[in-house]
C-alpha cells in the first residue's frame, strides 16, 4: 500500500510538515509519501495559484500512477480535483472534501477555520460545491486585529466562537498549513478537530484497501464514447 | 485495534456473512468482532424491529466500551444510531451513512440498491437525514416479477437500470444482508458498488487511528449542562 | 369522538397539565384523555429516554386503539412518531410536527423556544426532518444566565429576541411542558404562539372527523407485500 | 363559531358543492358558510382571472369581517391569499395550502392531481411558495387522450399512476371544483386523498377556537411602523 | 426599438427619477417611456397596493403593447409580474428579479438594501421565489433610529454592514425610489451597487433585440389547449 | 464600446461561427470581437482540456484588458470563469451562467440541449454551481442512435422531448458550437431558446455600458489584504 500525497504548492517547508503528520497516522503500516508540486506557486491563495499548479499537478500523478494506490490532493480549496478525479482510475482525494465530510458524521455541525477573511466566500463556494451547506455552522477567520498573533491562540479563539456562536460542533482546518494544529486545539476546546491531512489518509487508504477509484460511469472519464 | 460490529438483528447466517466480510477488508492487520443483538428480531424490515433492537443494541455497546476502539451498526437503515453515538465517547458508524457519503466522493451521483419497493421511502427519509438528496440518483428496487429470482441477478439488473436511467455512477448495497455482492456486481457493471460493512470499517478503523469520537459538544452528549 | 394524549414520560403532573390544555381547547365537545407511559423515563430529555419509552408508548397505543379515534405523542421532539404511524391505520400526531406546520401558515417565519442549549441541535433535526428549514427563524433558548428563572419571564425574553433579532413572526413552545404558557407569552409579546399540545389537537380532531389516517401505501405499513 | 368560505369565483354551482363538503365535515356542530365572489370570473383559470378576483374577495372580507371566525379561500391555487392574510386579523386559510401541508403529515411524499397540464407548473410554482417541493412526489393531470372522461374515472388513473411511478402515499385533490371526490377515490387508491376545502375547515376551526390569527408581526401587517 | 416602463405606482415624481435613470443608460441610442399606472396607490407598500396597481398595470401593457418591445414593471417587489408575462408575448422584466440575478453574477452574495424592515420578510419571499436565498447574503433595512435620516447617508450604512457583517459582494436597491443612489454607494463602499431599473433595461432590451418573450409553453400561457 | 470574446479552443471554424452570432446581435452599434485561445486544445471536452486552455485564456484578457470593456467566455462549461473574473475590474461573462439565468426570467424552467450523455453529469455540475437546480428541467442528450444525425434534427427531437416529457418552457443550446441553432430550434418548437454567446453579448454589454464589473470585495479580489 503506497499513498502519494500531492502538495499543490512548491513550499518544501510545509511539504515536510504533510509528511510528517501522515507519518504519525500511518504509523509505519503503510508507506506515505508526500511530495511538493514542480512548478507551482509557492503558496495556494488564489483561483490564478489554483491554475498555475495544475500542470505540475497532472504531472506528478501521471508519473507515479503506476507506482501508488491512492492519491491525495493536500490543499484545502480541493484544487483541481476534479481534473485529477478525471485522469486517473485510482483514488484521488480531496483534504477539504473528506475532512468535511467526515466532520459530518461526528457531530450535528462543523465550522471551517480559515486563514483570513479572504478565503470564506471561497470556502463557502467548495461546501456549496459538495451540498454540505446544511450541515456547515460557519467559515469563521480571525478577526483582523488578531491575524498577527500565534496560530494556536489565534485559531482557538477562532473554534471557540464557532462553537458558542454558530454551535459547531466538530471543527476542520481550513488549510493544509494548519497540520499539526488538530490536537493542540481539540485539547482546548474539548470538540474534534479534523485535520485534512489525516481524514483524507482515511479514505485514501481504505479506497485502496478495498479496491476502489473514481467511478468511470460518464462525468469523470475523458474518453467516453 | 478492535473494532466490533453491532448486527441489529438475531440472524446467526448474516452475522456470520458480515464477519466474513469484515475479516476480508481487515486482512488481520486489526481486529474486528461481529455480534448478533440480544433480544433482537430476527430482521430489521419496519420501524418496530428498530424500537425492539434498541435495548440489545444499547447493552451490547455499554458491555464491550472498555474493549473495543469503534463500533459499527451493521443496518443499513442505521437504526439506533443518534443513540449509541450519545451514550459513548468512541466512534460509532452506521453503514448506511458512511456508504452513501464515501459513495458521494466517487463519482456525480449514486444510486442505492433495495431490497424491495417497501423500503424505498424509509431510505429516502434517512438519505435526506444525511443531507444527500441532491447526490442521489435514486433508490431502486427490483421490479415485483423480479423479486423471487437469484441474488445477484436481480441487482445487477437494478444497478444496470439506475446507471442507464437515473445516470448513477456509483452503487451502494442497500442492506447489510447483501455483503458480498459489491464484487460481482462491480464487475458485470463496471462502477464502484459499495458494501456500508466495509465503508464503515473504514471510517471506524480510521476514525479509532486518529483518536476521534463523536462529538460531545451538544447534540450527543446525554449529561450536557 | 375520542382523542388519546400519550405522554412519553412518566411524570403525572406533566401528565395533568396537558389534560388541562386539551380540556380547554376541547370545550366539553369531545373527549380527550391523556395518559402517561408506563416504563417511560420521568422526562425526555436524551434520545437514550426516547428509546426507553418506546415499549410503553406502542403498548399503551395498542391497548387503546380500537377505543379511540385518533392518538397525539405529548413530546415536542416527536419520539416514536414514526414507529407509532407505523403501526396504526388511525391517525397519530406528534406536537412538535403540528405546532411547526400550523406555525409556517402563520407568518414569515417561526421560532421554536427551546428549554436549554443542549436541544437547540437536537430540535434542529428536527425541522430538517420535516422539511421545515426554510420557514424556521430560529431555534432559542434562554442564556446560560436565565436558566433559573420564572419560566414565564425567561421564555418570553427569549421570544422577545427571537422576534426582534431573528425576525420570528411565530413563536412555537419546544416543549410539551410549557404548555399553559401560549397564551401569557402571546399577550405580552403581540404574535401568535403555539402550544403543540393544542395543534396536534386540531389536527387528530380533524382527521378523525375527516376519516383519514396515516397512509399505508409503502413508508408506514408493517404489512407491504 | 362561524366559518366563512370565499369561492373566488362566480360559478353558483360550484358555491353549492363547497357547501354541501363544508357541511359534511361540520356536521352542524359549527357554522359554515359558502359565497361565491361578486364580480370574479366565471372559473380562476389564469393569472388575470386571479387578479380580477381580488376586489370581490377583498370586498367580501371585509364585509363579513366582523361577523365571522375565519376565512377559507376556495381555490386550489389560493389566489389572492397573501392579501386577506394583510387585511384581517383572524384565520385566513388557503385550501391549496391546508391540503399540501396536511398531506405531508400523512405519509412519505403526496402527489397533487391538477385538472389539466397548463396547471402543473402554475401548481409547482405554489408547492415552492410554501417551500414543499421535498415531499411532493408529483403534481399529475390527465393524459390528453382522457381529458374528456369522466371525472372520477379520469382522476382515479391520474392517481393510480401517481402512486405507482411516483411513489406518492397520499393525493391531494389540485382543484376546488374536485370537492366530493375525496371519498371515491380514495376507496378506489386505497390511500389518503384530500379535498382542500375540508383540510382549509380543519385548520381554520381549529385556529379559530384556539383563538389565533395571523401575525401582525411584520410581513403581513399594512401598518407596521 | 423602444421599452416601455411601467411604474406601478401614480406618483409623477418616481415616474420622473425613473425615466432619467433610464435616459442615462440608454444614452439615446434606444427609446424608453415610463409611465405612471392609472388608478394605482401613491405608493406600493403593502399587498393590497400591489391588487389595487393590477388593472391599471394590464391595461398599460395592452394599450401599448404594439407600439414597444419590451416592458419593464419599476417596482422591487415585481408586483403584479406573473400577470403581466401571462398576457403579452413580448419581454416583461421585473426589476426585483432583473438585479437580484445579474447581482448573482457579480460575486459571491449579494445584499438587498430594504427601506424599512416591513418590507424585510416580503422581500425574503421574493427572493425564495426566484430561488436566489442561496446567493442571497441578506435583506437589510436602516435602523429604526436612522430611519429619518438623508436617504443617501442611511443606506451607505446599510450597505457599509451588509457588506461587513453579512459579507455581502455585491448590493441591491430594493425600492424603484432608490433610482439614482447606486453610483453615490458605489463609490463610497467599494462594490457593484445595483439599481434595478438600469439592470431590467439590460434584459429588456436585449430580449427584444434578440426577439425573445415570455416562453408560452404552458404556465405564461392563458390559452393553453 | 468594445466586446471581447474568448473562445476558449483553437478551433478556427468555431470562432467564426461565434463572430457571426455575436456580429448579428451586435447590429454594428457595438464592437465585438472573438478570438481563439492560443495554445488551448483543439475542442473543450474534458476537465484536463480546461486546464490546458487556462494560460492562453489568462494571456488573451491581459493582453487585452485595457482595449476591451467586456469580456466572454465562449464555452458553455464556462471553463476558467472564476480564475477570468478573479484577475480583472471588467465585467467577465461565462455564456453557460449568462443563458441560464436568463432562461430563469423567461420560462418556468429550462433544460439544456447537450452533445452527449458524457457532458450530462458536468453540465447537472454546473447547474448546481449556479443555485439553479430548482429551474432545471433537465440537461438531455440525443439517444446514442441519434447522435451521426444532422445537428438541427437531432436537437429538435431532445427539445421536443425536453418539452413535452420533462416540462421545459425554455431550451438552452449547452455548447458554443450550436450557435445558429436558436432560430431553427426555436421555429420548430415554438418555445425561447437561448444561445449563450447572444445572452453573454446581453449581460456583457450591458455590464459595460453600466459601469460595472466583478466585485473585488472578497472572492474574486486577488490582492485582498
């Protein structure tokens, strides 16, 4: 069981701290392998970031598809899963979208935390994209004056005011940097906290597992008659 | 790692074939444990035999907490599930819930096999407990001359028809008591057909690995202040 | 004409409260009779109390079936509803549907005044089961803060908020135990405010009067071929 | 207790079966009041048709305000009931309204039998209104070739397909001028079939001896601050 | 080509802002006419003023029909539109619906600036109508402290929390009366600021231009076989 | 006045089959220009051909962006859409968003004419992208028989179809490649149909001559703080 997982950016730093946090869940069961996108922006924040790390994207799985069960896309927004989906008939996996997803069968509502104010419509766009509006709390970022301060505190203060206020009840990093911040975090606010790193390894895995790729019915299969 | 799966019923032969199932899937690397439910009907075909589960079901949780990391409901109706996830800290999957919403990440729209015409709006209503109305495809049954004839056969012919006509890409077994049908009807259809016993195996192997529970925010904590 | 009120608990004093609203609305015109359910927790307050007072609730229906002419379930989380249609071809109401329903012909929009925190998402459910979203201002309960106080006076601040913030044009009482309380919160917060007990009146009383049942073409017959 | 039904349209003969469903429902135990609309069209077939009905509606209103309990408006597409719902403080019901609302009480999904293919989206369009597309099943009419049958030889195959293809558990008759077919067909359907003009008697008694109106709270209020 | 605008009000002075907003879109390069509607209210505020413009409304439009191309009905709540598209082949475009979906186009969710919070549940209702609530942010009126205040400074507040709390990317004037204030709001808040008028010439003009009307399939059709 | 359209294959033959529909509407009062993207392939079909196309796209709007008022994308996929609306002020119109919405003002609901059965699921996709679901009718293809038929015949048997079994009252042509097709269609089946390039030209223009463009509040603002 190979797992490769696609980290849409060119950043070496947060390549390395995807691995380890899929290192931690593997626990040397299975073999995970984490590798940063040749060509793609430093970092994912715009829809323009999104097109740019597309070739890379294609690129990567397309040499190691023979080599690997299973594939995940390591960036929140889901970027260019779809295409992915399309090119190959082994699992492709989205961190947003299994981190939600899953979120859904732990508790009544979940709250996405993002990095800033930006990306909530953004957001927003991928729940409605996956028809879990029903079952999202909020998209709550920190408030402008606390973007500054250290992550853990920030994104506490973050969870907590989804929890209180919008009721989340499980809460799901917005972002594939936030690695790391799902137990620091579940430790003070007392809710899950969804790492989508670890959450799309559950699928991932367990797709491969058991022997299962994107379906090739009609939408995701390029050479339909 | 142990997981153990609840059967809400009374019949030895599905346990039996659930057990296989699971054992498939979990190729000895974790442990996972089938049991019938005291005091159970022999099978879960109305609302009543739910009700009637219920205390066998409960009893069965509370009396292997200690021992078991996850726990799965082996009913594709998820019967008694907002219960038992309310009454324990760990993991509680329903396969009903799992197979329709790992089915939703594979392809457009999926379609869910039933056994019969009766069972058809009762799926409906817990497809949209879930919020996944707008991912369905439809919930078919085989015609009423059909329903005498060979297992496989007949849902094959219903899994042809949802994927012509209602344009599924992905087929889920509707009942627990169809394990190990997934395969042959994958091949003679050639979409991704899912067994809830193994989805939920995934999600409650997965869920147990990453140390998460239900949350006990609100919704399913019984001593919330 | 005959109308049969179970309450799902066990306590005798909820038990004579709602006679009491049923005697006024029923004016003497036809007979109402409320029992509570033997075995049944005292109060309902988990879905664990809910599963519990099952048994009592089918019994007590079963016992009293050819006797009365329609059945009303005294819990404005609807327990057992389903189980309860299911098995009687008489008509059988739950107070939280009828309130809710007869609220959305009302005004704009209803808020459900709910006891506590902890029954916000569970009330939530709820209104989605119904399909009731859409018409739903909000579900409120009063502040940690109030908790304590005169019911009257807590419930009708909450009613108050529910009306000016969340623009509720209806307010529906979460809870068969605040029945008595419609009238004092409608005079004092100027907008129509529904006791369950009284709704689900109208409507068994209609439907018995009307002939009408609950279907048995498919979801609700034990029986279906 | 004294119910007034406005027929919105000027047709004698049709004023005269809503009487006759009126007063056997009531059964001279309450008072119940038919009267066709002065100046209305001979039949509300279209938009106009509804448009020229207001006046008389509105006249009759507030002619036999202060006289009368409630209101009904016995048109299945309850033309003009947002504005009796403004002008008057008591129970103003739409029978399009009672029926559909009523019938999701009663079973799984309902279909709606409308007289001829013109109405169904004019039909679809209301069931939206009041945010009931998720348990409508069908709005269904006569095939072409049948619209010359007999009624209720022509309604009984409209519903028979309707429970049938489109899985409806209950029918809701589409048209007030359908009134005394509830009854046959449902002997003939072996389901729940509902004439509005009863439904619209259920709830507006009902509200009329629980002593509730309309809210004035805000949407329905000519003069709201 | 030439565009008709009906006011559906009789006051001259709206007529007059309506037809300079329209002359300054058109920049004489097409010819459009507003017209003040005989009989009708002052003002539309209520249901009843919508019934009471309706005659005067039908008859504009027949008057005038062979002599434009397109109509347009200048009142945010689209009073009366249903009507109007039933009885003409030509394009009838209501301004509510008209700027509510080209904000859709503009970003993420847009906001409806409402004069008051009467007007805040009927125009709830109107976006429910045409689908929009997902793309809605929020309909939002002054508060009632600002109400008195210069109409230009009180609805860039309105826009100014729209945008922030509600986080709206795009706003709407939600009253025909409003003319002229989009471009002082845009430039003030810093997003699209909508006048409904100039959005309903655009389609207007362009059906026309395109020789398109009102589909007459089924439900605009009053003379459906 | 000047319009840019960006066909987004390199397909010479498509380009100026678009010209001429855009030039026809266009009548000479306004420029309009369409240009292949370099690089791109040479037909849109799949998810990877989107991405191929997005450098050239993104090259031709910034080439042009300051000679240019408007612009349209010219797939009815509206491929790249978000990223073209993300990186200019100018309005940027997707003739898949355009057609629809406009399809919403004209009929109760439409359907979209697709090429095949492949693109069925993306186009359902994209439907729901735009909250239009509930205006749908349905997306129809040509029966796989049908599909070497002349374009004109095949498309009127799935309009025709499209009207009488799925209740369409507006047909939209889904592919840039059916321009020209409206007025054939539209003769023969007597209800609007809608070719995107001429309802993007409509909303484009008018955006244009309007003032305004994408809002760079949030989502579609690259250099948000």
């Amino acid at each position: 069981m190979k797992i490769l997982i696609i980290n849409p950016n060119s950043d070496p730093e947060m390549t390395r701290l995807i691995q380890d946090a899929a290192d931690r869940y593997a626990k040397g069961e299975f073999k995970v392998v984490c590798k940063s996108t040749p060509g793609a922006p430093k970092f994912i924040e715009t829809y323009e970031d999104g097109v740019k790390a597309a070739p890379g994207m294609i690129g990567l799985l397309r040499e190691n598809e023979a080599e690997y069960d299973g594939f995940i896309i390591a960036c929140h927004a889901d970027v260019n899963l779809d295409v992915l989906k399309e090119i190959s008939d082994k699992p492709v996996v989205g961190i947003g979208e299994a981190s939600m997803k899953i979120a859904s069968m732990l508790g009544h509502r979940f709250s996405v935390i993002s990095e800033n104010d930006h990306s909530i419509p953004n957001k927003e766009a991928l729940v409605h994209k996956y028809h879990l509006r029903n079952v999202l709390a909020s998209v709550r970022a920190p408030a402008e004056d606390d973007l500054d301060g250290e992550d853990k505190d920030k994104y506490i203060k973050v969870g907590a005011a989804a929890i209180k206020e919008d009721k989340a009840e499980v809460l799901v990093l917005g972002c594939a940097g936030m690695t790391g911040l799902d137990k620091p975090l579940q430790e003070a606010l007392n809710v899950p906290v969804l790492d989508g790193i670890v959450c799309a390894m559950m699928i991932a895995e367990g797709l491969a597992r058991y022997g299962l790729g994107t379906s090739k019915a009609r939408r995701y299969n390029p050479d339909y008659p």
